[in-house]
C-alpha cells in the first residue's frame, strides 16, 4: 500500500464452520508457570493457534494467578503445580473452578500422588511437560469443551483413564 499506512485486518468469518468458533470466541487461556523460559514458550505455542486459542493472561506467582482468576475472563487454566516454593495446586484449584474455567496440571512430575491430588482438587487432565505440545494443546481443548458440557462423555472418559 502506497503512504506507509497498514492495511486494516477484516475478518471474512460471518459463522463457524462445522466444529470451529468464530473468533470473538477463542478459547481465552490463563497461563501460570514460574519459570519464565517455559512461560514464554507456552505463550508462543498459544499465540500460534490463534484465533482458536488465545493467551487471557499470564502469571508467575500466586498473587498474580489468583488477581487473573478473580478476573473470570480465563476459559482454561494451564497450571504448573509447584510456583517457587509453593504448592499452586492446593492454593489455586478451588479459585480456578470458582471461576468457571476447567483447569489443567502442567507438570514435569510423575508421581502419580500428585496426578491423583491434581484431579481431586478438580483438574480436567494432567499433561506432563514432556510430552508434545499437541498434547497439551489438544487437552486445553478438550477441558474448554467440558466446561462447556459439550464434552461430558469425553471427560468422564479422561476421568476413568486417570487424565
């Protein structure tokens, strides 16, 4: 375009295809991680399956997780079990289902205690940080589409695996 001015973004989208979402609804993702290596990766892995999935915040403490989540404009919560020295499970679980979002463990952790504890206090899944991105991209879906109630049977499935 001549005179250096951007090209505003219009979107084509009127309605959903078959299985999609429009775009004002993005499945708006709360991040909290406390290393911020992984916490930028996870954006970046989020930001790249826009305008399906959205980052609504990030959060390297439990202060700042639970000012977001007070926020209610989180749909999933990706939660790294441990922040520093504090259990982020045990503090932040009853807040994330307070606030309507389904609640994912992202852990490096097998101890499958843990696992269990996460699911107790109402995680959708548990997704070790090994594992493929998709992997955790496809469970953030999954658990939004619980909360949603349009995946119940997908969920007690996940429930009864131990994911």
């Amino acid at each position: 375009m001549r005179g250096g001015g951007a090209l505003p973004i219009v979107s084509c989208m009127t309605s959903a295809e078959p299985g999609t979402r429009p775009l004002r609804e993005s499945i708006r993702v709360l991040l909290v991680e406390d290393h911020q290596h992984v916490l930028w990766g996870l954006e970046k892995l989020i930001e790249g399956e826009w305008p399906r999935l959205q980052v609504s915040a990030t959060a390297s403490t439990l202060e700042q997780a639970a000012e977001a989540l007070r926020r209610r404009d989180s749909d999933v919560v990706v939660l790294d079990v441990f922040l520093g020295a504090h259990n982020s499970l045990e503090q932040l679980a009853a807040l994330a289902v307070a606030s309507g979002a389904a609640l994912l463990v992202h852990t490096g952790s097998r101890d499958p205690q843990l696992h269990r504890r996460a699911r107790e206090c109402g995680a959708f899944a548990v997704v070790l940080k090994e594992e493929p991105a998709e992997v955790l991209l496809k469970e953030i879906e999954r658990a939004d589409a619980a909360r949603r109630g349009a995946d119940s049977a997908g969920a007690t499935k996940a429930a009864v695996e131990g994911r």
